[in-house]
C-alpha cells in the first residue's frame, strides 16, 4: 500500500456511471461524488488508492477495491451499499450512513469513524474495529476471524453467527447477540439486550456487565469470569457452563455444570431440566 501513487484526482465534481472505474496507483482528494446523472460505482475494480477528503452521494462507490486508504470521507444515505467485496483497505475518520456499508469484505481496518447502517458488516473477515460507534438493526451477520476495541454500538439481532471474534472495552446495547455464535470472547465490556447468547458454543464473558432478561440459554460451554448481572431473570436455560458472578443473579432455570454467585434469587430446576449443576452461593455459606 501507498507505493506508486502518482496520478492525482483533485477537487473533481462527478456524477457519471463508473466516473473512475478501475483506477490504479492514485490519489483521490476532495471529490464529490454526486449529479444530476445519478451514476453508480464510482470507483469500482480499484487498486492503490488513497481517497481522502471526499463525499460519496450516490450508490455503490468502493466495490472490488484494494489495497487502499479511506480518510475523512463521507457517505450519506443516498450512499447505499458502499463496501463490497474490498480487501485489505484501511479506513480512517469515515461518517457512513447509507444502508449495507460493508458485505462479503476481507482484511479491513476500520478506526475512529461513525457507521449508521441497518445491516452492517455482513458476511465478512479479518475486520479490526477499534474507536468505532455504529447503530444498526442487524451488525455483524456471520462475521468472522476478527478484533473489536472500544466499539460504541446501537443494535437489534447483534453478531448472529460469528465466529472466531474476541471484543474489548465496547458498549453494546442490543435486543440479542451472539445467537449461534461459535468461539466468541468479549472482555471488559457491557451488554445489554434481551436473550443474549443463545444457541452460542464456546461463549466466554470476562469482567463484563450483563444487562437484561432471559441470557445465555442453550449455550454449550459458555464461560462467565468475574462478571456482573442486572435484572437477568430465568439466567442459563439448558447451558452447560461454567459461571463466577460478582453480586446477584436474579433467577437462574435449568442450568447444567457450575455457578458461583454472591446470591441467587430463585432457584428453579424442574422437569424439563437436562442435567445437574453444582450451585455455590457466597454470601449464603
């Protein structure tokens, strides 16, 4: 990345279908991207580029693009389904909020930059967020092999089916996530939603706080270290897990394997229970 650089397109207007389709080896600054002509795929099939300070108004702009830098643009609603199928870019002080910012993408680093995209970051690898806020209906569909730190994040159905994912220092605030997750850690974070984790295998929670009802149901080998609960009602339904908590739990069903808590405020095994689980309550020794 950033050898060979020399042709510059500076301070352009343009609107027209494929405008710099499949430049190489350029520097694209202060350029926007918009018109009457409504085109599309502005720099699409793109190599080597740094693209710097420019306004993406209309669809599909950096599809197929590589090994290239985005830095301080931005890409309004009107900019729909901006990244697809990119690899090895780096991405840098990027306001994004047209639908389906990021599909089918490999090798992406993302800082400092503002997404606002009903699917976000779908079907895609090897992504490394860090400094990022994003507010999506569905972020991070069946992403794998990738690195989040201090992700600020708004969601609804968060991170189904990802897999080989370790998240840190983050806030997410989500209806459920991590359904049917595979080999997922997250570490000194919040989450808060409803019926997180389900279906998930090898889910481990460290030093995190763990907001709302219904959590961590049908998980195989879940694993919470040093975490907190609030207002986690019927917690574990048919987990097998292995849990430390730090103060209350507000119920737990069904559980299998072993939990740690401070106290627990209901206990309910019943019938439908599929196994045992060795149950220690600190304060009630």
């Amino acid at each position: 990345m950033k050898a060979n650089r020399s042709n510059i397109y500076k301070n352009l207007t343009d609107g027209r279908e494929r405008s710099l389709y499949g430049i190489k080896d350029a520097i694209v600054e202060n350029c926007r991207f918009e018109g009457t002509e409504d085109g599309e795929s502005c720099l699409k099939e793109t190599c080597n580029l740094t693209v710097k300070d420019c306004y993406f108004g209309l669809r599909y702009p950096l599809w197929h693009c590589k090994d290239s830098e985005i830095i301080n643009c931005k890409m309004p609603e009107t900019c729909r389904a901006a990244l697809w199928y990119d690899r090895n870019l780096e991405i840098a002080n990027l306001d994004c909020h047209g639908i389906k910012a990021i599909r089918e993408c490999k090798g992406i680093k993302i800082k400092d930059s503002v997404f606002v995209s009903p699917e976000f970051c779908w079907l895609s690898s090897n992504i490394e967020i860090k400094d990022v806020k994003v507010t999506s209906e569905y972020p991070f569909f069946n992403l794998k092999n990738s690195v989040i730190e201090k992700l600020d994040m708004t969601g609804k159905y968060s991170f189904q089916y990802t897999e080989n994912l370790t998240v840190t220092d983050s806030v997410l605030d989500s209806k459920d996530a991590f359904w049917h997750s595979k080999n997922v850690t997250v570490k000194n974070s919040v989450v808060k939603g409803e019926y997180l984790g389900w279906y998930s295998k090898n889910l481990t929670l460290i030093n995190c706080k763990i907001i709302g009802t219904q959590p961590l149901c049908y998980a195989e080998n879940l694993k919470l270290i040093d975490c907190t609960m609030e207002g986690c009602d019927l917690s574990f339904e048919n987990s097998i897990l292995n849990a430390d908590i730090i103060g209350n739990i507000d119920s737990v069903k069904n559980p299998i394997g072993k939990i740690v808590a401070d106290s627990i405020g209901a206990i309910i095994i019943d019938e439908h229970t599929r196994g045992e689980c060795k149950i220690t309550e600190r304060l009630n020794k």
